[in-house]
C-alpha cells in the first residue's frame, strides 16, 4: 500500500498502518433511524490508507 510520504508536522517517514474502509453518504439522525437498513443502499465505501508518524504520533489518510 501507499506511497513514500513525509508527515506535515515534524517531515518524518509516516509507517503505514493498513486499510480501512470509511462508509459515507446515506441518511443521518432521525432520518437514518427511519430507513433502518435501507439507509444503507444509499451508502458508498471510501477506501483510505492510515498512516502515523512514529515520532509524534499523528495520523494521516491517504485516499487508495
């Protein structure tokens, strides 16, 4: 995965921490509540790569 990348915060190598798959779009609140599981015909996944500095600890998503 990914692509040598330095982090915005103190330029350090980031160390990939693997995939995850963010879900997005459908309906939120009492709306989403309404829909129940037909809420999630309406969703899509948005597939995003974590990466952390091993120096100060901040996280980064990358879009893969």
């Amino acid at each position: 995965m990914g692509h040598a990348c330095n982090g915005l915060r103190c330029q350090a190598p980031l160390e990939s921490q693997g995939g995850l798959q963010f879900r997005v779009g459908g309906a939120t609140g009492l709306g989403g509540i309404l829909l129940g599981s037909l809420n999630q015909l309406g969703e899509t996944h948005l597939p995003l790569e974590v990466r952390i500095c091993p120096s100060c600890g901040h996280v980064e998503l990358f879009r893969v």
